[in-house]
C-alpha cells in the first residue's frame, strides 16, 4: 500500500477541504498520514522521512502558498528525500492570476502536480496511480 502524508501548509486553518481529500485518497485505496492544518515543511518532510511516504500532499487555502512551499524540494534533497512526488493544491496565490502562471511557479519550485481551485479529489488520484505506476 502506498503512503501518502498530507496537511494544510503554513498559517492556514481551512480544514473542510483536508477532511475531504483524506478520505477520498483512504478510499482509493491510499494509506494516508494526515498531519492536519498549520503545518509546516518541516513537519511534512520528517512525517515522509518516518513513515516512508511515497508523496507529500500539499494544500494551501488562504493565498500564501507560494511563500510557504517555497524551497520545500531544495529541504527534501537536504533530507535525503529528493525524489519524493509533491502534489500541491488549493488557492495557492492572493488574488486572482492565471492558472497557468500558477503551476509554472510551483513546478520551478519542484512540485510534480499543481491543481488549481475546485479540482476533484478525483484528479489527484488518477494522477497518483499514474506517477506511482499503479
């Protein structure tokens, strides 16, 4: 069985969603570690370290996503994790931007998968069996 770790990066508190994806990716089939809200990449990266993940899911709500997944591949390679899959989701940027500016931010900081607002718990899945060859 797979594992994922999973949390609500940064300052932000939005919950609802993090409930939501925590099940749906428990019923795909996933083992999932779910490290809840305000988390940081720290706690993200020793939770996948721990329990030999084999992706970090990122969600971010609040806007300030992309001031606080900044630099997170660069300390997975510190930690000897490098390769691990990040998938990051949600309201990622303050205002309204074009998606496509948004995901490439977030691929030049590493993350394998960017969805953006309102993706289905669905599309993350389909791309996880994908990218673990499932």
């Amino acid at each position: 069985m797979k594992t994922l770790v999973m949390g609500v990066i940064g300052a932000d508190v939005h919950a609802v969603g993090n409930k939501i994806l925590n099940l749906a990716f428990t019923e795909a089939g996933y083992k999932v570690v779910n490290l809840g809200i305000m988390v940081s990449q720290d706690e993200f990266i020793k939770a996948a370290i721990e329990t030999d993940a084999d992706a970090i899911m990122v969600s971010s709500l609040y806007g300030h996503g992309e001031l606080d997944c900044r630099g997170m591949r660069e300390q997975c390679i510190e930690a000897g994790i490098g390769d691990i899959l990040m998938y990051v989701g949600g309201n990622l940027v303050v205002g309204k931007q074009d998606f496509a500016e948004t995901e490439a931010k977030f691929k030049d900081m590493g993350f394998n998968r960017v969805y953006a607002p309102g993706t289905r718990p669905a599309a993350a899945i389909a791309d996880l069996r994908v990218d673990l060859g499932e």
